[in-house]
C-alpha cells in the first residue's frame, strides 16, 4: 500500500492550512456552548427527571453524525471535488440552533415535553447533515495537508481554540449561574453563540482550494458497494483491529453524559460547577493537544491511540473512587472531581490525530471517504450507550456504571499493542 502526499511546496497549502485551523477552531468554540458532557445533559435535565432522557442527547449526537455517512460516501465515490458536498449540508444544518435559540426565547407557556421534543430534532438534523459534511471535508483534509504536517496543524488548532474556549467555559459559567438568566433564556443564549460560532467555521471554508486526485471510475450501487464494504473489512485486518478498539473506547460514552448529573446531584457540587468543569475539560484539550500533535509527528497514531486510552480508562475509575475522596477532600472535591474533564479533553482532543489520522494514512487515496465513513458508521453502534448508561444508573447506581465503562476500556487498553502503525507498514513495503 502506498499513500500520496500532496506536496508542501504547493502554492495553496499555507492558504489551505490557515482554513483548516480556522475552521477547527470556530467550530470548537461553537462546541464548547453546546458541550456534550456539561451544557446539554444539563439542559435536557431541567426539563426530565428521567436519566435514560437525559443520556438520549449524547446518543442522538453520537447516532445521527456517523450513521449517514456511509450514503455520503457511496454518493462521493466518484466526485473528483468534494467541497460543494462539503459546504450544502453545512449551510443547512448549522442555523438550527438559531432556530432552538428562537424557540427558547419565545418558549413561554410551551411543555416541557414539547420543548425537549423540538431539542432532539434540532440537535438530530445539525448532526445529520454535519455527517454528510465531514465525510467530504475529511476527504479534503487528506488531500490538502500531508501527514507530516497534520500534527502541527491540530496541535496549533486545538491551541487556539482551547483559548477561546477557557472564554466560552466563562460565559457557560456566567449564564447558567445564580446570577444569569432564567431558564430557559440562559440556554437560548448559550444556543445562540453556538450557532454563530458554526456558520464563522463554515465561512473559513469558502476560502479553501481543493487539491483534485484520482477517483473511483464510477459509483458503485448499493449491491456492489455492500459487499465491498464487508471486504475490506474481511481483509484489511488492521482496518478491522483499529475500529474494534474505537468501540471498546467508545463505552466511556456510557458514563459521559452522567459525569456532570453526578456531580451536581450526588456530590452536591452544584450547577455553577459546570464552567470549572468545561474550562477543566478545555485545559486538558490544550495541554494534550500539543502532545498529541508531537507524538502524531514523531512517530505515528499508534502511540496517540494507545495514549488517549489511557485518558478514556482514567475517567471513570476517578469518579469510582470519588465518594471516600469527597468525605476526605471537602471543599476540594469541585477541583479534583475537575480532573475527570481534563481527561475528557485530553480525550476528545485525539481522535483527529489517533484514531481519524489512523485511518486516513492507512486507505488507499481513492478509498479514504469509504474507509472514514466504513469506520464512523460501525461505531454508530456506541449511539445506545449513553442511553445504556441511563439504563445501568436506574437499575443499579453510578458506581456500576463507572465500573462497567472502565473495564471495557481497559480492555481496549490492552488490545492497542496489537495494532500496526501504518507510516511502518508502507515503510516496510
């Protein structure tokens, strides 16, 4: 296997490397106001007090980004430019939650359940149509940025916006304390800025070049493209190895959505406690960044992949143990429980350069679409495991389900010193 580097010296790449980092960066920030393990569980529980409700939001974010991305890449397959695959969806998708924002602001005497309805819809079509989007901007960021310099990018990425995001940590903070507005203005305002911050990302990709590489002859139909998926899986074994390892560390997806109900239900930590607890997770995302980018540069994904594991195991074996630490700790208890959203960020902050990366470096150029939305796809399956989580915390308590998520993580742990790092594997051919 061989994989072309588009070249350095080519006169759009500091133009395409600028785009990349801009977009990153906003579409972070847009992020950072509409966070999965803080903002939106605590949203969702102030209109539900059931915790199956409450972890559907991370499973419709998880579900409704990777399911569709394998029509998005039958439908490319044979597109030598994906940019305007990329920018339709986006332009769709990313004003809803200006729409949600609406909806809040003018909410009145609507129901809760009504409310939460038109949330889960909203939230399911901005995740949808972002789904299509990315499997063409993945395709462009292969071609655009060489491997050895996509360490650099997403370390200066995450840089950047884990800096405007310590500023977005501040204003979550700020709304959603005593001194914020009432709900559910102080959500719609949060909405709000999302919103802005994702049409800035996706105005930094009208700038972009596309590089334009040789593509599949024609599109297959859907009878041959099937069984063309269940091939590579069948053959390319470390294709198979890496997105079994993708599941396994996707299980802290069970535990995600809870970490903040925990700590404001259980530990009496309080709501405040949500923006240390977004700027915990944006530190850890700056700090590993830098280090994620290095090691992606110096010696591959494989080390980022096996790294970031560790991160996904520490998590829930932090919160298993923070009920002696809280009676020991007092007051310090807000900080160390703090840690558990370093982690986060360290983890949330690794998938470009691990797993993502991964995968890009190990498909065949004309493949990388089907490859990316093969993998995302399979892992869709991790869209029920924060509603299993709700699950596991209604029969049983936290402490199984923190147990639970550690132990098929661990197991993931284990399993990455089996993996192959590509760059060796085209090296030795």
């Amino acid at each position: 296997m061989t994989n072309t580097q588009y070249p350095i010296s080519n006169p759009h790449y500091r133009r395409n490397f600028i785009c990349f980092v801009l977009d990153y960066v906003f579409f972070g920030v847009g992020l950072a106001f509409i966070n999965q393990t803080t903002v939106l569980p605590s949203f969702v529980s102030q209109l539900t007090d059931s915790a199956p409700l409450i972890g559907l939001a991370s499973t419709i974010q998880t579900g409704a980004w990777l399911l569709p991305q394998l029509i998005a890449a039958s439908y490319l397959a044979d597109k030598a430019r994906k940019k305007p695959y990329l920018m339709l969806p986006a332009a769709i998708g990313r004003p809803v939650f200006w729409l949600l924002a609406a909806v809040l602001f003018l909410a009145g005497d609507l129901s809760p359940t009504l409310i939460l309805g038109l949330f889960f819809i909203g939230l399911a079509v901005f995740m949808s149509t972002d789904a299509l989007a990315a499997v063409a901007w993945f395709d462009i960021f292969s071609k655009a940025i060489p491997p050895t310099r996509r360490g650099r990018l997403f370390g200066i990425a995450q840089f950047f916006s884990g800096l405007l995001t310590v500023g977005a940590g501040a204003v979550v903070s700020t709304l959603l304390g005593p001194q914020g507005p009432p709900f559910p203005r102080n959500y719609a305002l949060l909405f709000f800025l999302a919103g802005l911050s994702f049409l800035f990302s996706l105005a930094t990709m009208i700038f972009l070049r596309e590089p334009v590489e040789p593509t599949q002859n024609e599109r297959l139909p859907w009878n041959a493209f099937l069984p063309k998926l269940l091939t590579v899986l069948r053959e390319n074994r470390t294709f198979s190895l890496v997105t079994a390892l993708r599941l396994l560390m996707g299980l802290n997806g069970m535990a995600l959505p809870f970490y903040v109900v925990y700590a404001t239900e259980e530990l009496q930590l309080g709501i405040e406690a949500i923006g240390l607890f977004l700027s915990s997770q944006v530190i850890g995302g700056i700090l590993a960044g830098f280090v994620w980018g290095y090691l992606n540069e110096r010696s591959g994904s494989k080390i980022v992949i096996q790294c970031s594991t560790v991160m996904a195991l520490a998590s829930p074996l932090l919160a298993l143990l923070m009920g002696p630490i809280a009676r020991l700790a007092g007051a310090s208890t807000i900080y160390i429980y703090s840690l558990i959203f370093v982690a986060i960020g360290a983890l949330n902050s690794s998938y470009m350069p691990g797993f993502i990366n991964f995968v890009l470096e190990l498909a065949p150029p004309e493949e990388r679409a089907t490859y990316i939305a093969l993998t995302n796809t399979l892992c869709g399956v991790l869209l029920v495991a924060p509603f299993l989580g709700g699950w596991i915390i209604q029969a049983t308590s936290y402490s199984v389900l923190f147990a639970v998520t550690a132990g098929g993580v661990a197991l993931g742990l284990v399993l990455t010193f089996r993996l192959e790092e590509p760059r060796q594997m085209t090296n030795d051919r």
